[in-house]
C-alpha cells in the first residue's frame, strides 16, 4: 500500500509451486477499482548452501469499476500479468518484478521496481529479523516516471511488516501474515 494504490490479496497455496488468490485494489490518482483473480506460479527456485532466488510469473482477471470523470460507472474486463524475481542470503536482497494492467479503455499501465537491501544483524530462526531496503520505481505514465523510497522491514514467525517513506514523503506500509 502506497501513495499510488492501496490492495490486498487473500490467497491459498496447495503446493509450493503455485496459489490461487483474489485480489483487490483501489488506484488512488486513476480513481478506479479493480477486482480479480489470480494464479501465481513459481517457475524456478534456486537453492544453495547461503542463497535462495525464486522467479515467478503471477497473472490475474477481473473487473475495473471507475466513476472518474468520463469514466461515469463504467466497468470492464482487466487482466494483469506480472514477473517478479529475487535473489537473498541471509544478509542481502535483490529483488525485481515488472508489471502490465490492461482493461479495454480505461488501464493501460506498466510498472517495473527494484529493490536492494542488507541486514544489518543475523538471528535464529523465530527471531525479529530486520531489513533495511532502497526501493526505485518506474512508471512512465506518470509525471514522476522514477520514485525512490527507503523501507524497512521486519519479520518474525509468520509475520512481515514493511515501512517506507519516498522522495516526498510519501508513505508505504504493506503487511503479510502466512498461515
């Protein structure tokens, strides 16, 4: 959740590969809805002794509901399709994921990001681990095409937590819970 749009998704993993999920969201500047389904797959995962990377491709299908200006209650089909990778050890990130969402004439947007981030002391497992993350953005239809933010995050357990203010003091705040 961020000054750009605010979301949430709810979804079920029946196996380690892939999960199925609804998602929804609202563009705060677009003032739009969107409403969809998704299915995210784990294509690759690469396991050594100090490292983990995993790649993904997540899509969805839903529906776009707006009332912004000309836009007078319209809804309509969207999809989404989305490539996310991310590399770490236990003391560095690297993350990247591009995103495109499609409806027939109201979203057309591409979004990539990228993230790189350290811990600066290691714990067990079970433990408050702490990441400091610098986050970069691009949007081209934007006026700020580029934004960057610094981000915190902490874990423990089942629990993430993900703090962040940008170049304008814009704030970010996402929650994860795993069951």
């Amino acid at each position: 959740n961020d000054h750009t749009r605010n979301s949430m998704l709810v979804h079920y993993t029946p196996s380690f590969k892939y999960s199925l999920g609804y998602n929804v969201e609202y563009w705060n500047d677009k003032e739009y809805w969107i409403n969809n389904f998704n299915l995210n797959y784990l294509f690759k995962r690469v396991n050594t002794k100090k490292s983990q990377a995993n790649f993904y491709l997540k899509s969805g299908l839903g529906l776009l509901y707006s009332d912004f200006d000309e836009n007078n209650a319209e809804i309509e089909y969207v999809a989404f399709t989305k490539f996310s990778a991310d590399w770490e050890t236990r003391r560095q990130f690297f993350s990247y994921e591009t995103e495109y969402i499609r409806s027939e004439s109201i979203a057309d947007t591409f979004i990539q990001k990228g993230r790189i981030g350290f811990a600066p002391y290691l714990v067990g497992y079970g433990k408050l681990h702490t990441w400091l993350m610098y986050e970069l953005n691009h949007m081209p239809e934007n006026d700020d095409t580029l934004t960057s933010s610094a981000v915190l995050r902490f874990f423990k357990s089942t629990h993430l937590l993900e703090v962040g203010v940008d170049e304008k003091r814009n704030i970010s705040m996402n929650y994860i819970k795993r069951f």
